[in-house]
C-alpha cells in the first residue's frame, strides 16, 4: 500500500466522520505496524492530510481531527444544510429551458436526425493539406488576434458570398464566430433587453427562440407556410428584431418569396428594428434557383447574415460568421472580443486556403451532389411504402424535409418513435419546434423532421421500410 491509498482512505474515513470531531489518528510507527509498509510511507500520507486541512500535528502527540471538517463532511454526506444556488435572471431562465439530452450507444440501423453529416463527405484529403499549410505559416510571435476573426479568412468569405449569394460586404462587416449558435448568442446579447419583444417563425429553429428568450425577451410567433414567414401578420406588432430563415425555412421548407422579402425589411425600417437572416443551408439547392438574401435587398443597413460551415464541412469544426450593418461593426466586434477574444486561428487560416484554392466549392458542389442522391432515395423509398398516406414538405432544398402523416393522430407520435427506435430507427418529431405557448398551429397528425446528410443510400432505404413496419404496429393500438 503506498502513501496515496493510505492518504485517500485516511480522508474518506475524516469525512464519514469515522473519527469523530476530537478523534486522534494512529501515530505514524502504529499505524505503519498495522498496515505492514514503512513509517516513512504513512509521514508522507499524514503529511498531505496536513497541508490540506483535514488534521492538526503537535509535537508528541498523535494528529487530531480539524473538528470544522468533520462537520462539512457530515453535513455533504447527509445533504442537509444544502440550499440551491441562487443564479442571475438569465440563469434562471437557462436553468428552466429543457436540458440537451441525446441518446446515444442504441446501435441504430438508421438515425434520420437532423443535423448530423456523413464522415465519409468530409474533405479528409484537402483539409489536412491545408492545415499543414496554416501550420508551415509561422507567425512572428504568438499573440491574441483580431476579435472579428482572421483577415485572410474574411477576404476569402467576402469573396465566396459575392460567388455564391451575390451578398456584398466589406472585410470589416464580417464577424468570425464559433459556429451559427454563438452568432445567435452575439445578436441576443447586443439587440435584446428584458422585457423587449422580438418575431420568430413558428415552427422555428428552437435554439434560437431559447437564446433569444434567456435575454429575458419575449418571442412574438409568427405563423409560417410555403412562402416563409407570414408577412401579413406583422400589422401592429412592436419588436426590436426578427429571426427568420428565408432561404429554407426550418424546419417546413418554405422559400420566402421576394414580396414578403420586401415586407420583412419595410416592417424592420419602420421600427428601428434589426432582422437576422439565418442562412444556415443555403447550399444545398435541387430543384429551386438561389434567391437573392435579405441582405442584399435592405442594403445590408438593417439586416445581420448568419452563415456556416456546420452543413458543409462539419459541426464539430465550431466556425460560423456575421456580416453585421456597417454601423454595428465596432459593437460587434468588442462583444466577440468581451466573449471569447476571438475563434481559433489555425482553423480559420486553413479554411480560407481552402476556400482560396477552390477547392471549399468543389467539396460543397460534390456534397450537393451526394445529399441529393441521398435525398431522392429518401423521397422515393417514401413514396414506395406510404404513398398518398403522408405528405413531405421542404423537398426542394436542404438536408432533410418534413413528413406528415395523415392517417396517424399526433397522440400516437410517442408510440411510433419508440416503436421505431425498438426496431433500430431514429425518428423525431417536429412538435418541440414549435412555440410551446401555442397548441393550435401544431398538425394534428405525426409529424417528423427527418435528416438523411449523414446517411448512405442503403441505410436511407432499411430504415424507412423499419419504419414502415413501425406504423403497421401502432396503427393498431388506434
């Protein structure tokens, strides 16, 4: 036994109160008799003991317990005297959202949730290169950066969003962030106070209603359909921002048409009001031509662009990007630097090699490709096993689409997903997305979000006859 274990049994034993508040230890040679190791293992143990607290030594006496340890202990070990701690309004308010929880280790045959991407599309190859690149680029000294990011990077974006989005921007507009979620953090930060209101599409990405709703402001849904945001139903409401995805909306598909494009921003004017443009998939385009972003038709003056790279390279890489109103551009800049100072550097230098080389848009035109194919045996394999049964929105574009059934009530919908997991399918609901103040606007059918960029062709088509033999099984417990 070595002078750890007998150090860390001697503390359990402090804090158990095994000794009570006025016990004496062993002296050092009976206790290493007892023990059978030398006097010299058990000093170094007591010694420890002694530098952090839990005895006292006297000299010619054996050590004593400290009686205020004691009483710690006792207290930690029955819990009592334990009061929850007090947290500020915002933390309260996190504390009250629903915990992430993600279950993991159930060995699906398919899981069609949202969000997850392919390993395997991936640019292995390209992004080791220019890492090594990033890496051979020595600085002269290693110091804090730009808070708005890498300059490099931020040319190479200006000029992939003037490509791609026909979105124009200086380099000084643009903000690098640790992915879409702390850009949406940023935006709450600098726009919100308690007690303000802001617009959000309902059903909506519920991240962004829970960030926006910690700031203690209170979301205002708005109804979507297949042209995005209802526009109309703006007359009269007072926010200080909305929160829209105009390109695709999440999670029902909508392209918001150019008109209610032009309602959006002259709703913002009117108000002094700031929109957020999430344009979180804008790539992946089938069967619709890009529309221009809201961006470029308010001028940039009242409208914060979100993007990433979390739906074409990878979530785990945490890199996303503003491009702010040129008057909110200090503002924004000295929030990311109070933040975090700014995102990692050598990730930022080896993506803008990559997007300078070509070779960032030659992956994203062969991840369009590939999620395609992905996305057409999904929409064929449904339409084999369900036929006229449900209805698929959001097809166009994206990396998943929402699929109603409508000969199966929503009361089923715990049912079927267990149903479903039991046989080695993840399936997910679209209800937690929408407001949880509004029971109307639901469907009163099953409704699922289901993602198909993280799964081969194979799996996309296993999976959907697996859920097949799901519903069959639930439809009898109607």
């Amino acid at each position: 036994m070595g002078a750890r274990q007998i150090y860390e049994a001697l503390r359990d034993q402090i804090l158990a109160g095994t000794f009570g508040k006025d016990g004496r230890l062993p002296s050092s040679r009976s206790l290493a008799l007892e023990l059978g190791v030398s006097r010299t293992t058990v000093t170094v143990a007591y010694e420890q003991l002694l530098t952090e607290g839990f005895i006292e030594v006297r000299q010619g006496a054996r050590p004593q317990v400290v009686p205020v340890v004691v009483d710690q202990g006792r207290r930690k070990a029955s819990g009592r005297g334990l009061r929850p701690i007090r947290l500020s309004s915002f933390g309260e308010r996190v504390r009250a959202t629903p915990p992430w929880h993600r279950r993991e280790g159930d060995n699906l045959i398919a899981d069609f949730r949202y969000g997850d991407l392919s390993p395997g599309d991936f640019p292995t190859v390209a992004w080791k290169r220019a890492m090594s690149a990033a890496m051979a680029q020595r600085p002269e000294r290693l110091s804090y950066g730009d808070p708005r990011g890498s300059r490099r990077l931020r040319l190479a974006l200006q000029g992939y969003l003037w490509r791609s989005r026909t979105l124009h921007c200086e380099p000084e507009q643009i903000v690098i962030v640790n992915g879409s979620q702390q850009g949406l953090d940023l935006c709450a930060r600098l726009i919100l106070d308690p007690g303000d209101r802001f617009v959000i599409e309902n059903p909506c990405y519920a991240m962004a209603r829970q960030i926006f709703a910690g700031t203690g402001a209170m979301p205002v849904p708005v109804t979507v359909d297949g042209n995005g945001l209802r526009t109309d139903l703006l007359a009269g409401i007072e926010a200080r921002m909305a929160y829209v995805t105009p390109s695709h909306q999440f999670p029902l598909g909508g392209v918001m048409s150019v008109t209610r494009r032009n309602q959006l921003i002259e709703w913002a004017r009117q108000r002094d009001a700031l929109v957020i443009e999430d344009d979180y998939d804008s790539e992946y385009r089938y069967d619709i031509n890009p529309v221009p972003p809201l961006h470029g038709l308010a001028d940039g003056g009242n409208v914060v662009y979100l993007g990433t790279v979390s739906k074409t390279l990878s979530p785990t890489l945490r890199i996303g990007y503003l491009v702010v109103p040129p008057g909110l551009q200090d503002a924004f800049a000295t929030a990311k630097r109070l933040t975090d100072r700014h995102s990692p550097m050598l990730e930022q230098e080896a993506l803008a090699l990559l997007i300078e080389s070509g070779a960032y848009e030659q992956h994203v035109r062969r991840a369009r490709r590939l999620n395609g194919e992905r996305r057409q045996t999904l929409l064929n394999v449904l339409r084999l096993r369900f036929g006229d049964r449900i209805t698929v929105e959001g097809a166009d574009a994206g990396l998943h689409v929402v699929v109603r059934f409508t000969d199966l009530p929503r009361s089923l919908e715990p049912a079927l997903i267990e149903r479903a997991r039991l046989a080695g399918v993840g399936v997910h609901s679209t209800s937690p997305l929408y407001d949880p103040g509004d029971g109307g606007i639901r469907a009163d059918h099953v409704s699922l979000i289901m993602g198909y960029s993280a799964l081969d062709t194979r799996r996309i088509e296993r999976g959907v006859h697996l859920l097949a033999e799901a519903v069959g099984q639930v439809q009898g417990l109607a």
